[in-house]
C-alpha cells in the first residue's frame, strides 16, 4: 500500500481568528467527500503537501492549515512582537471550530501527528459531536512527564548533546524547567541572545533523532527554527496549557490521558514507531486500553515519523477503512 498521488488545493484562505492572527487554510481532494481535518505537530511545525497523500482524494475533503504563528499564517511567531500570550491550546481548539463552521463541516475525521494528536485527543475531548473519527501518530498527550523525558530524561541517552543543550543555560537554570528556561531566552530583547537559544534548542530536537542521519533541514532556515523554538518552549514551559481553565499557564500532567474515557464512542486508530522515545513512558499504550473502541498499530523499527514508510502504510490503511464509515 502507497502513498495517494500527489494534489494541490482547490480552495485556499486566511480565517481572521480575532486577537490580529489569521489562519491559513487550504481543501483538497472532492469537494463533497468525506470531511477530514490535518493538525500537524510542533507546535509550530506548520502543514507540508506530505500530509494530502495520506488520503484518497476520490473520497476525502481533506482540510489543511497552519496552527497560530506557523506556518503561512500570521503573525509568526519568528517576530519578536508577536504576542504568544493569544497562542495556547484553548486558542487553538476555538480556531478550529471557527474554520468548521466557516467551511460549513458538521463532523470531520481528525488526523493528528505529534503535537498535531495531543490537540486532536482534546478536542475530540471538549467537542465529541464534531468528530467522527481519529488518526493519531506520533502519538503524545502533552503530560509534564513527556516534557521532562524529551527535555532532561533523554540527557542519559545523549550525554555529549545534553551538555551543550544545558550549557547555553546560565547556571542557575540548568537544573530547573529547562523548556521554560529556553523560553525565557527565546522571548529576551536581545536578537543575539535569541538566536543563540533557538539554535540550541534545535540542535537538542536534531540531537535526539532515534536513528541517522541525525539532521534536519528545516532547521537551518532561521525564520522556521526561531518560530519552532519559540512556539514549542512556549507550550512545553508552561504544561501545554492542558491545565484547568484550559488557556491558563497551568501544568498538564495527564489531563488527556484522564479524559481518554471521553473518548468513547470515537473510533480511533493510534500508528506508532517501535522506536519513538515517548514509548519509554508507556503512554500510547495506556491510552489506548482507557479508550474504548480505539486500535493501537504498533510499527517495527520506526520512530516518532509520519513519514516512515510502514508507518504511512498503516495510516494510509486507516484512512481508507474510515472512509468506508
């Protein structure tokens, strides 16, 4: 089973969200199929054409768009003035029922990888009547403990990569939150001092790939790397703002896991790489026994890549079978 060929939007726009950011959005595929929705990961990774050839463009109304800040939206977030204090996982959720209703959906599949699955898991949470399905890859839950695992826990694993990452902290932070204290640097007035983080940060992410090559190259556009940056210490500082309240600086520890059994009713399917270090925590795996009706489709010798190709082949299969629904 292969990836759906190649196609390009027939339909684009930019949605004023209020607060000054306007989201871009894009459809493609049949204008009458079945609606599916892409979250992509980061936050702030932004969409990429990879992402339409997961479904069959026959049967699907695939709709795209970049998150608050990334992307071809704007403001981005790489712009010093731009105000991150409008970007949290409340905003995003009301985004996302303002384009529902804007593109005249009533339900849509929801597709999710990475960060992309933690937004979806919550709003499948908060809006259940809106989604007919979910397919989640990459599979996180936004918990302080996978913060921790992929900031401090991996240092054991990657002791060279660790030090550089907590030696561009001054001495005092290292042994603190070290998102939050990435952040910190990434929001200084200094350009120099910001500019120096965000590599740091990226080279950390870069670092942690589970398998050569260890390189990516959307890293080395400065305008990507410092939005990416910014964004994810912006989330992952302060708990994914999963705390009660939702857009509340609040820590997240597993208020998606908790609410997995709100889920029920949703048919879902979770593809997960054999190799992704959210694995060591055990997460995926609990989340799928706590959530009813959910499959869990375990691929050898992948890691946290929707790209990887049995981990597209299996998503690929799982859009096909709900299409059918």
């Amino acid at each position: 089973m292969g990836l759906y060929p190649q196609i390009e939007p027939y339909d684009h726009g930019l949605l004023d969200v209020g607060d000054g950011n306007r989201v871009h959005w894009e459809t493609c595929g049949n204008p009458r199929g079945k609606p599916a929705l892409v979250l992509h990961g980061g936050p702030g990774s932004g969409c990429t054409p990879y992402f339409r050839r997961l479904f069959d463009p026959a049967v699907y109304r695939i709709v795209l768009l970049d998150q608050r800040g990334c992307g071809r939206s704007t403001p981005h977030a790489s712009a010093y003035g731009t105000d991150m204090s409008v970007n949290t996982t409340a905003h995003l959720i009301a985004d996302l029922e303002l384009l529902r209703r804007h593109l005249g959906i009533g339900r849509w599949l929801v597709w999710g990888v990475s960060w992309g699955s933690v937004l979806g898991l919550r709003y499948a949470q908060t809006h259940p009547a809106v989604v007919s399905e979910l397919v989640l890859t990459g599979v996180t839950t936004g918990s302080d403990a996978e913060v921790a695992l992929l900031t401090r826990g991996l240092g054991r694993i990657f002791p060279e990569a660790f030090e550089r990452f907590t030696g561009g902290l001054p001495a005092a932070e290292r042994d603190g939150d070290l998102a939050a204290a990435y952040n910190r640097l990434i929001e200084s007035s200094d350009p120099e001092v910001r500019a120096r983080a965000a590599r740091a940060w990226t080279d950390w992410e870069t670092a942690i790939v589970p398998a050569p090559p260890r390189s990516v190259e959307r890293f080395e556009d400065p305008g990507f790397r410092m939005g990416f940056a910014r964004t994810v210490t912006h989330y992952w500082g302060n708990g994914h703002f999963l705390g009660e309240g939702g857009g509340e600086a609040g820590r997240g520890e597993g208020v998606v896991l908790r609410d997995a059994p709100l889920l029920k009713g949703i048919p879902g399917t979770l593809v997960q790489g054999s190799l992704d270090f959210g694995n060591l925590l055990g997460i995926v795996w609990r989340l799928h026994h706590a959530w009813p009706g959910s499959e869990l489709v375990v691929v050898d010798e992948a890691g946290h890549d929707a790209g990887a190709p049995g981990v597209a082949d299996a998503l690929v299969a799982a859009t096909d079978k709900y299409a059918r629904r």
